[in-house]
C-alpha cells in the first residue's frame, strides 16, 4: 500500500512541479515564510534540512536571511527538485536531493534545525518522520513544524518534547 500512496503522491507533484510556483501556493507559502522567518532562531553558521521542501523556495529564503547557511532540501519529487534547482542555481550553499521524510540518508546529529512546511500531512507514518528528525538533529538542534491547524492561535506553540524525541520542537500556526 505504500508503495502506490508514495507513487501516487511523487506523480501529482512531478506533474505539478511546473506550475507550482506561479499558483495559489506561491502567494500562501510566500506568506507562511515570512511569518516563519520571524520566530526562527538560528546562529550564524547553521546547517540546515527542509523535508517536503517542493520547489525549494523556504531555502531561498532562508539563504538569504542567513548568509553563512548551508542547506539540503529533500522532496519526493523529481520535478519539483529540478524546479528547486533551477530557481535556486545562484545560491551554491543549497543542495537538493530526492528521498523521503521516512528514511533519512544523512548522519546523526547531521542538522542545527530541521524545516518541515505544509508538509507533514503527506506522511503514512509520522512516528517514523519525527524518529528520523530527532535522528539527524545535532543536540539542542530545532525542529520547525509549520501546518494548518483548524484551532485558530494568533501565536506560535512551542510543543516541548522529551529529549529522547526531539531536543526542541516549534509548532507556528499561520493565520490569516
């Protein structure tokens, strides 16, 4: 069953990755970065993952904020990551690679933060995504969770979580 729900969701995005950027989504996660951007909390020199990371603009971004950052962004999606790296060849700290959320082919204590934007709800098993992001974050290393909530907060939640899980977790509801 995995198999199909992950080739499912890899041929909506290949078939999406072109247009993605000039859609709805654009203006939305323009929207969502910035709003991200004013809580994150990053030294200077940082490493740094964004899982689900789509056309790679959140990297962009954040290379822009963070001159001295270097970043991996990983997606499901081979269009989507050659639309990445097309739109962000002028940043050479960025790299992006093909893999899934799951399964993390970088080492342990790898990553200073890790990014996951608007798309947690496309993991079959988030237990397992989270295991993985504990994983590969370095000690007291941040984790990022931004997604849509049906409860309405006009702050961002900040969810401790146990240090065998996650050293720290930030959880920012957008509203609009």
């Amino acid at each position: 069953m995995t198999f199909g729900f992950f080739s499912n969701k890899k041929l909506l995005f290949d078939r999406w990755a072109s247009s993605y950027d000039w859609l709805f989504p654009s203006v939305f996660y323009r929207a969502i970065h910035k709003r991200l951007l004013e809580y994150i909390n990053l030294p200077k020199q940082v490493n740094v993952l964004d899982i689900g990371c789509g056309t790679g603009r959140l990297l962009e971004r954040l290379a822009s904020e963070f001159t001295a950052l270097k970043g991996i962004g990983l997606d499901l999606s081979t269009n989507m990551l050659r639309m990445a790296r097309l739109s962000n060849h002028h940043h050479p700290r960025l790299i992006f690679v093909e893999g899934k959320a799951e399964s993390l082919a970088f080492a342990d204590g790898q990553f200073d933060a890790v990014f996951s934007t608007i798309s947690f709800l496309h993991y079959l098993e988030p237990q397992q995504v989270f295991n993985e992001i504990a994983r590969v974050l370095s000690p007291g290393g941040y984790f990022y969770l931004v997604d849509i909530t049906s409860k309405k907060d006009t702050e961002p939640q900040i969810l401790p979580i146990s240090p065998v899980e996650l050293d720290s977790t930030a959880l920012i509801n957008v509203s609009f």
